[in-house]
C-alpha cells in the first residue's frame, strides 16, 4: 500500500490517495487490511482508493492459481 495525500493547486481541495497490491492469500492479506483500517482514523477527509486488492466474493471468480 502506497498513501499520498493530495491538495489540488487551483482549489486547494484536498484528498487520500491510496494505492493497494494485495496477495492473494487470505492470511497474507490481513496486514494490508489491519492497514487500511488503521489509516481511516488518522486521515479524515476523502479517500480514492485504487489497485488490486485481490479480493473475491466467492471462490468461482478465481481464475488460476492457488486456493485460498
């Protein structure tokens, strides 16, 4: 996880952008969201979040690798 805090020049409007790799296995994946969680009371205000948490809803959506 990478974590920048942004403030446009024209408006000085500003926000949290926060961008994730997750691994793709569930035990490896608990630091970044024990992160994320952590982060959301220290920085009020907007975030944008991108990346890719590889994080399924269910077990079919996998293509490839290894099972969680």
């Amino acid at each position: 996880m990478i974590h920048y805090a942004v403030t446009s020049l024209d408006t000085q409007k500003h926000f949290h952008l926060i961008l994730v790799y997750g691994y793709n296995k569930h035990e490896l994946m608990k630091p970044l969201w024990h992160s994320l969680q952590t982060l959301r009371h220290q920085t009020p205000g907007a975030w944008w979040v991108l990346g890719d948490f590889n994080a399924l809803l269910n077990i079919h959506d996998r293509i490839g690798g290894d099972e969680i």
